[in-house]
C-alpha cells in the first residue's frame, strides 16, 4: 500500500479546515487559490477533496465551477476559478487574446548571471520513457514558444529565478528549463533521469529519488497574474512562495532571507 503524504504518489485529501488559509481573494464573481505543490487540479476518481476543483466545489457549494487556467500538480501558485459562465469568458477571453501576463518564480540548478530569451519551438516527444513528456523541436508539429529567464539571486549551486512565459504551452518553462541546461530543481521528467517519474507514480518518494533530488517536487511557483482586459481595466493577484520552496531557499542555498 502506498504511503499517504503531500508529496507522495498518492497525495492526501484536502483539510477544509485548512483550505481557506489558500485563498488569496475571493468575492461573488471569482474565487482566486494559492494551490500547494502536492495537489492536482481537475478531479480525480479518489472523491472530491483529492482535486483542487472537488475541494472548491465543497467550499463554495457550487456544483458549477470554471477552471480558468489550471497549474501541474506540482506547481504550486495561482489558480483562478469563476463562479459565473459570463466571468469565466471574461477572463478566459484575456487568456486567448493574450491580454494577461504571467509570472513565476523557479529554483534552477546551476548558476545562471544573465537574463536569458528562448524562443524555440516545442513539440510532444514521440518516444521515450515518459509518455507525457515534450521537447525542444523543429519537428512541424511544434509550437512556438517563448519564454523569458531573469536570474535574481545565485548561491551555492543554484539560481532563484523570475520567469515570464510570453505563450503557454504545456511544460513549457520546464523544457525549456531542460533545453539551457538548468533545470528546475527537483523536476522528475526533465531532471536528471526521467526514470524517477515512473519510480514516483509506481512507488511514492523512494530513498532512491531521496539521493537524486534535493527537493521533493518541482521548484515552480505561479507568483503573480495581471489580467489586462478591453476595457482597461487591470486586475493583478500574487501568491506568496510555499514553506518548501522558502525553506529551500533558506536552507540549500543559505540565503539569509527569502524575498518572496
């Protein structure tokens, strides 16, 4: 049987006594979350409180919810839901006419000194171990991607990053993590040997991930969201880093505070 703990394969259910502590605004047209790094978005077989979407549901009391943009289950950061149809459009409407502007921060393996643009295409990778993984590519199925590294702080092997994802491809910042050559600090697909991935989903945390990982999910925060709507009005939201990616922070990069 498999171990049940935030960051194993099979997370716990959410506390809705502690659920409320996630919230970073909410009125009755939006709800706006600061998700944790061990929780999946969208529902799972497991009941409601395993998913993001399930624990909102049993929150508000609403059956019908918009998911505006979701976030991998180990990203922790912002995760938008609206209450209203006529909401959810407005906001989704600023998504697609990229209105909206992203930032995130990530811990990167290496040390990184300058500000760094990568606009290479990605694609889904056709073979290899891990099935859900994609790739740099000049394949003609790859998309465009754009995405902008700016180093804030580097100690002791690693590099505290801002990241601004100018189009929003699926694993985009963690390809092309992989494709400079620092990736995210504890990244299971695109670290150092994707085969941690299927040990993960097949075992839970293993002493062998232990040795290979410094952290026990991938070092990705979705720190702000600014929504730049037709009518000129901005609405912005920010998410505070998680206690484990402060404590990283703190810890294996000795710094002698952590700024976000």
């Amino acid at each position: 049987m498999l171990e049940i703990s935030p960051f194993g394969a099979q997370a716990p259910h959410v506390d809705l006594g502690v659920f409320p502590e996630w919230i970073i605004y909410e009125d009755d047209s939006l709800l706006v979350i600061n998700k944790p790094g061990w929780l999946v978005c969208h529902p799972s077989k497991d009941g409601p409180l395993s998913s993001l979407v399930g624990a909102v549901r049993e929150y508000t009391g609403l059956e019908k919810l918009h998911l505006i943009a979701r976030l991998d289950r180990e990203t922790s950061g912002i995760v938008l839901f609206a209450k209203r149809p006529s909401v959810a459009r407005k906001f989704q409407m600023a998504i697609q006419e990229r209105k909206v502007k992203k930032e995130y921060l990530a811990i990167l393996n290496g040390t990184v000194t300058e500000p760094m643009h990568i606009t290479e295409s990605i694609a889904h990778r056709p073979d290899g171990l891990v099935k859900i993984k994609n790739h740099v590519s000049k394949d003609r199925t790859a998309k465009s991607a754009e995405t902008l590294f700016e180093p804030l702080i580097s100690k002791n092997g690693y590099t505290l990053t801002h990241v601004i994802p100018v189009t929003g491809r699926k694993h985009q910042i963690r390809v092309h993590a992989e494709w400079i050559e620092h990736t995210i600090v504890g990244d299971k697909i695109y670290g150092p040997d994707e085969s941690l991935y299927i040990e993960f989903i097949e075992n839970g945390w293993t002493d062998r991930l232990e040795k290979a990982l410094p952290l026990k999910r991938q070092a990705l925060h979705c720190h702000k969201y600014h929504f730049n709507f037709s009518d000129s009005e901005v609405v912005s939201f920010e998410a505070p880093l998680y206690e484990d990616l402060r404590a990283f922070c703190l810890d294996k990069m000795q710094l002698e505070q952590c700024p976000f």
